[in-house]
C-alpha cells in the first residue's frame, strides 16, 4: 500500500532520463559495465602470449600488445571487470556506512554523537595515502583487501557529510511530528528522512566510486595489489614495468588510461545531473541564460528584455 | 497637482522556466504623489515583492522585465544603461528588504556598513562621513555608543532601525519598506512604524509600504493598492478601502481578521453556548521549568526559557497561549509534546494524577492522546510523500484501523477538514497544495488519532491573512464536534480572543496574567498585557506618535 517511495523514485528516475548530462553519464557507465561483464567471452584470453611483445595496433591486434606480447584492447575490456567492481562496492560501503554511522550519530546526539563523533575525526585526522600503501602490502594482496582498504580510509568524510545533513533534518518540523505521532525512531530515519537524503547519498556514491577507482588503480599502479590479476592499475603497472614510456610504445597504455577518465568523466555527469534533477533552480537559471540576450546580462541588474515572448 | 515622483506603467516581470515563462507582474500600474504613503498590499505569490525589486532592478534570476516603464524623475529606469542603474539605486530611491534582520553583514561594525553607502555614493571627507554616521543613528534613536558594535549585539528592533539608517544615508526622495517588520514582535513593529513615519513628517521623503497586512496598513497609508495573482486589483484612497472597497478581494481580506478591542463580534467563530467543562483536567502543568546549556568551555551560560509555568487545561476547552517570540511559548509546547525534556517541574495527564514526565521513553499511549500542529506547514509535511502516506502511518502505526478501511478513514478525515474531494487530496504531494491546504493536512494528521489534547503552535502565523479564519475555524468546530482540548499558541492576541475560552500571557517564559478572554482584553491588569492590547487595536499609531495632527482624522476607527 505504501505506494509513495515509488513516486519520488520514479520522479527521481524520470528527471534524470531526461536530463542531457545525467544520460550521457549513464549511458558511458553502462556501456562499460557492459564490457566489463561481457569481457570474457567477446576478447582473448588476457593473460596469454599472443604476439611479439609492445608491437603496434595491427588488424591483428587492434591495441597492439604490451610487454608480455599480450593484447592491449582484451587486457584492456578484461580489466574493466574487477576495476569497476572494487569501484562501486567501495562506493555502496562508504556510502551505507557514512549513512548508518553518521545518520546515527546526527539523529541521536547527545553521548552517542559524542563517541561517534570522536571516531569519525579520528579517521578523519589519519593520513589516508601512507595507511592505504600500508594496509595494502600488509595485507594478502586481492581485490578484497583493496576494498577494505578503500572503505576503510575513506568512509570517514561521507559519515560526516550524513551526520551533518541530518541533523538539520532532525530539528526539521516534519521530524517533530512524526515523533510526536508515536513513530518509531529507526523507521523516521529510514522512511521520513534517508529518501530526503538521497540527492546527498547518491552524489555521495559518485564520488566515493571516483575516489575508488583513482585510489584502486595507483595503489596496483604502485605494485600493491595482485599483479597476477588484469585490472587497469595492473595494466598501467606492467606498461611501466615493460617501460613502454621509454619506448614510445604509447599503445601500451593509453587505453587504460583513458579508459579511467571516460569512467571518472561519465561519473561526474551523474553528479551533475543529479546536482541538475534535485535543484531545479540551476536549470532554471540555465534556461534564463538561453533566453535572453547575451548583452543584457549584467550582474546585480535585472535585463529588461521587450520582445520577450 | 500631477508631483508624481515615482510612476509605474504597464510593468511586467516574467520568470523564465524550461516551460512557459510564469507572469509574475502582469501589466501593473500605478503613480506615487510626492509626500504620500502608498501601501502595496497582497498574499504571499501576489508579486508585490516583485514589482518593487523590478524598480530598483534586483530581481535575481530566472526574472525578467518583460515590458513597462519605471519613471523617476523623468526617467525611465527601465530603459537606461547599467551605470545609471547604479546611479540612481540609493540616490533616488533606496529598499528596506524583507528579512531586514539578515541584512546587515555580521563581521562588519554598525559603523563601517552605514559609511560604506555614504563612501560608495558621496565626496564626504572623513570627518564629514562620521558626523553623518552619528546623525543618521540619532535619527533612528539610536545611541552613537552603539556605532563599534556587531550586528548581533543589537535587538531585532535595533537591527531594523539600522536598516532603516542606511536606507535614509543619502536621503533618496523615495524609500521602499517591503515587509519592514515582519520578524519582529508586535509592540517593536508598532514602535518602529511610528518612528518611520514620524521621520516622514520630518524629512519629507515619500513612502512606498508593502505588506501582507492590509488592516496595519491602512493605519497609515493615504492610498493602498492591492494586488492579486501580478495584477493590481484595487487602488483608491485608504478611507475608502476600509470602508469596504470594491472589489470582493478586498472585502475578504478586510474582514479576514478581528480586531483585539472592541466589541466581540458574533459569529465568527462558533462557540459553545455553556462551556461544560469536565471536572477534573485534562492536563496540568506544575512548576515546569525548562533552561538551555549552552556548554561552552570558556563561557558556559544556561538560558532559562521557561520558568516555573503553572497552569490547567480542562476537557473541551480552548486555552490560548499568547506571547511574543523568545517568552518560551514554542517550548511549553514541546515540553507538553514530550519532544524535549522538562528541567524541572511535572506534566500530569487525564487527572491520573500520574507524572508523565518522568520516564525516558514516552509510552505509545501518550502519543495516541497528545497531538501537535505545527507553524510552518512547508515544513512539518515531508515532501516525499503523499498525503496519504501522512495520514496513513498514525494509524497504522497506533493499530486504530485495520488496512482495508484505511483508504475510506483517510478520505473522511480529509474531508472533515474542508479538503473536498478527498480522494484527490489523498494522492497529493505536499508542494501541490497551497500552504492552507497543507495546515489542513497537517491538522487532519493530528486529527486522525482522536487525540484529547491538540497543540497548536501558532497553526495560521505563516498562512496567507484570508485564510486564517477558515483555519481557526476547523479547531473552533472539532472542539464542538468532537469535544476536543486545545492549545492554541500565539502572538496574536486578537485571533487568542476570538478562539480561546482563557488566555495565557507569556513574558519571558513566566506566566504574567491569565483570564477569560473576554474579562483579560477588556480589562487587563498587567501593564504588559495592555501593550499587547493595544498594539492590536485599531488607532494605535496615534497612541505612539506624537503630533500627529494631519492624520488624526484618517486613524481611530474602530
């Protein structure tokens, strides 16, 4: 009966399908998640020697290969898969565990905020990069390992996002009465506010899944992760490696490369989007600029503009 | 005598959407004679804000002037370039904005923000600046030790004098005072606006008044213009407009609100012939008391907002809680509610004689008994869910109705409430309704669980002024209906006396004078509460100013 989460969704969904910025983000994402579960059986194997090492693209090897004699573009579409994959989890963690510590502590208050609080800075305060590189070769290597180190750095400033987000949602009238109508807190926080959040948890996703994958693939790049495994941190390690740099063998690694920054790019334009569907007010503004003639744009002046219409 | 100094013609504003640009100010004209009072009345969404930031051309975007002229001196302001623009706002014609109380930047001294528009717009040397620094301030009644002080150390009705200060600094034959004193409570309002207009007498600069408040306007205004929807749909001199106007708009809001002195007037709001009251009440307050921590390291302050509050409510009455902002009323009301915790003192529910303050967690029955209606209806619906949604989950939540019937119930209570049909209503969303539609949620919400006790803090402040008394209605009525208790919490002493059956004066979180309503407005005891009486009277501009010869006439009706 409770058909009104399926209102915001949709109004969510619809806005964003309709949104230039949103879509062309989205359609990137997916057509790289379409590769990546695809990978296996559209390319190569990626591990195996298939030609002379770093030769150059060929109708053979429409990438060329790299220092292993093995093809650029399977090693490339391959390691999209668990790239993406460590991306996203470390993404959906950061942001279930932002949410679940920091909208606590901002709708509690009071001694639990404090202890929480207390925990969230500590993390916060601690240098990031050294404990990555740390934790990393610490620890078995594995796409596991780097999820649980992503997570583990990087949760702290999402929960401290929620936590202040939601506490100006808990002095909000709309709270007040609920409790006051006998709701139970747990079910306030996960019907009455979280889909109030959701713009803020959403692009909080997009970013923690940008921070992943930069993060993911220089700690690989580095040597820290499984460098049995194809990813594109491996690949950009092996292209190093093999000193593809020195030899001009360009091939080698500019596909990953780019790769990375389509996926970042696509990812942004969610944002922006999202930014976009939820604050009406930038499109309206967007719109304004179309409309009225360069000329009579004047900050603090108000256009007058006749012939509008 | 054609001495118009500012002239309105045919100005339309348009805000520009990704759909069809919505016309906020549709063809809206009007002069303004040297020397006058024009008021500018209407509701929220009229456009009354719009035209008067289209004169000084600082709308921000979407907003587009779309057409007209804006005349002064001669002048068209419209069609002039952008550094004549910069030119004449100040100069010619200044603005007292909206939240006033925002206005003033927080790290910059009285001093340095007064001097900014004199250094900005005049040759003044250094000397010459401060001395008409200082003068302004002694206009304003203001002491010039307060000149090195921060925004936040002043009062709110200070703050709005300062306001007023640098609207004035280079005296611009024009001011525009949109919405001057809305955040303020009603007895500075009342003295700040006879302030305003004793400097009018004195310095001769012309005023343009815009207000949601038609009956304070026409305490002063020579001419008054009404607008509805971006068009003007009166304007004629003030005398006329309270004797009735034309157009059916203006009666409506004319009658919208009673005045706190006077004769009652019958039948406004229905009232039970004998009250019969239960014996026991329904509710007692003891001695509650409630302070706020403020732990800071350095200065650790406790603020005490209630104290020592006594009082009775019994079944079926309407007691009418009336203070201004900052004298505690809000939180006796979530004292009650159990949203905050009392420092000291008891709540005793239905006579049990049982303490419901003690415990920690507020047992489910106390919800199901007690329900509030809040202020701001934008903000006490979330806007994520239906109506529906709003009113399905008390009950369901308090198990008083099984799934099937919910939908019917709904509908019903909605239409109790005047939100006909309901089964539309049902499925709306809280920003497809006006804000009257919502209060009307929001009461059916509190309604829904057949409560005893409704609070209601201050329901119809933030309501458009015609459709205060629809609102104040719908209590009036479910205390007969349904014999229901409320509380009904305001500022607004007139709207306590035509409601409640007993008024409560607040000051500074203790109680200072109860009665019935009637015996309390008719004759007050306390000085405090005749100044609350009066400043909601009609003619009370005359009890403040001074030598107020040439208006006398105009003002006292009653």
């Amino acid at each position: 009966m409770d058909k009104n989460n399926d209102s915001i969704f949709t109004r969510w969904i619809t806005g964003i399908l309709r949104n230039r910025k949103a879509i062309t983000g989205v359609a990137i994402i997916f057509i790289f998640i379409f590769l990546a579960v695809l990978g296996p059986f559209i390319t190569e194997d990626p591990t195996a020697f298939l030609g002379t090492p770093l030769s150059p693209p060929s109708w053979e090897h429409w990438l060329g290969t790299n220092g292993q004699g093995q093809d650029v573009l399977s090693q490339t579409i391959s390691g999209a898969r668990q790239t993406l994959l460590v991306g996203f989890t470390t993404g959906i963690m950061v942001v279930l565990i932002g949410a679940l510590i920091g909208g606590i502590s901002g709708y509690y208050g009071g001694r639990i905020d404090d202890f929480l609080s207390l925990l969230i800075n500590v993390f916060l305060v601690m240098p990031g990069l050294p404990l990555m590189v740390i934790l990393a070769s610490w620890l078995p290597p594995g796409p596991a390992t780097l999820t649980g180190v992503l997570v583990l750095t990087g949760w702290a400033w999402n929960a401290r996002v929620i936590r202040s987000q939601m506490m100006t949602f808990r002095s909000r009238d709309f709270v007040s009465a609920a409790i006051v109508s006998g709701e139970r807190n747990i079910r306030i926080i996960i019907v009455e506010i979280m889909p109030r959040m959701l713009s803020l948890l959403a692009s909080s996703f997009i970013g923690a899944s940008i921070y992943a994958i930069g993060a993911q693939v220089g700690l690989e790049f580095l040597g820290l992760g499984d460098v049995s495994t194809v990813t594109w941190g491996t690949n950009l390690y092996w292209a190093s490696n093999d000193m593809a740099l020195l030899t001009g063998s360009w091939w080698a690694f500019v596909p990953t490369g780019l790769s990375i920054a389509i996926v970042s790019f696509a990812l942004t334009m969610i944002n922006f989007g999202i930014d976009e569907v939820t604050n009406p007010r930038l499109i309206a503004e967007r719109v304004w600029r179309e409309n009225i003639p360069m000329d009579t744009v004047v900050n603090g002046i108000t256009p007058v503009v006749r012939d509008h219409e | 005598m054609n001495s118009s100094v500012l002239s309105i013609q045919n100005l339309c504003v348009n805000y520009i959407t990704p759909g069809d640009p919505v016309k906020a100010v549709n063809d809206v004209s009007f002069e303004i004679q040297q020397g006058e009072i024009f008021g500018l009345v209407g509701e929220s969404g009229s456009g009354k804000s719009t035209v008067v930031q289209a004169i000084l051309r600082i709308l921000p975007p979407p907003a587009v002037i779309a057409g007209g002229k804006v005349i002064i001196k001669n002048k068209d302001i419209l069609s002039t370039s952008n550094t004549e623009v910069m030119q004449y706002r100040w100069k010619q014609i200044s603005i007292v904005m909206q939240s006033a109380l925002n206005a003033l930047n927080p790290v910059l001294t009285v001093r340095e923000q007064i001097e900014d528009v004199l250094k900005e717009h005049s040759d003044l040397k250094s000397k010459a600046t401060e001395d008409r620094t200082k003068e302004l301030l002694s206009l304003i009644d203001i002491d010039v030790s307060w000149l090195d002080s921060y925004p936040h150390q002043l009062s709110g009705g200070m703050k709005q004098r300062v306001v007023i200060a640098i609207a004035l600094a280079l005296m611009p034959p024009v001011i525009i005072l949109d919405e001057p004193t809305t955040a303020l409570d009603v007895i500075v309002e009342r003295e700040i606006l006879a302030k305003i207009i004793e400097l009018r007498k004195e310095l001769g600069f012309t005023i343009l008044f815009i207000t949601h408040d038609l009956n304070l306007l026409l305490e002063f205004a020579d001419r008054v213009a009404i607008m509805k929807n971006g068009r003007l749909v009166e304007l004629d001199k003030a005398q006329k407009i309270r004797s009735g106007g034309k157009h059916d708009y203006t009666q409506k809001l004319i009658r919208s609100l009673p005045s706190a002195s006077g004769p009652r007037e019958k039948g406004l709001l229905p009232r039970p012939e004998n009250l019969d009251l239960g014996e026991q009440p329904i509710l007692e307050v003891q001695n509650l008391s409630k302070s706020f921590h403020d732990s800071g390291i350095f200065n650790p302050r406790s603020i005490d907002v209630v104290k020592n509050v006594s009082f009775q409510v019994f079944p079926g009455e309407i007691i009418g809680l009336v203070g201004e902002s900052g004298s505690g009323k809000s939180t006796i009301a979530k004292l009650i509610t159990r949203l905050i915790r009392p420092t000291a003192g008891d709540i005793f529910l239905k006579g049990s004689n049982k303490k419901v303050s003690e415990a920690r967690r507020v047992p489910l029955e106390y919800r199901k008994q007690v329900q509030m209606v809040f202020q701001d209806p934008f903000g006490s619906l979330n806007s994520v869910h239906t109506v529906y949604h709003h009113l399905a989950r008390p009950l369901l939540r308090h198990q008083l109705i099984s799934e099937q019937d919910l939908l019917d119930h709904i509908i019903e209570m909605l239409e109790t409430v005047g939100l006909r049909p309901g089964t539309t209503f049902a499925e709306k969303f809280p920003h497809e309704m006006s804000g009257g539609e919502r209060q009307r949620v929001a009461i059916a919400r509190a309604l829904s669980l057949g409560p005893d006790l409704i609070i209601a803090d201050e329901p119809t402040s933030m309501l458009d002024v015609s459709i205060r008394m629809e609102i104040l209605e719908i209590f009036a009525r479910m205390r007969i209906e349904k014999n229901l208790t409320i509380i009904f919490i305001t500022h607004d002493l007139a709207s306590a006396r035509y409601l409640a059956d007993r008024i409560l004066v607040l000051q500074h979180g203790s109680i200072v004078e109860q009665g019935k309503a009637e015996d309390l407005i008719r004759s007050p005891k306390e000085q405090y509460t005749k100044q609350l009486i009066k400043a909601a009277s009609p003619g009370w501009l005359r009890s403040l100013s001074f030598n107020n010869n040439t208006k006398d006439k105009d003002v006292g009706h009653v």
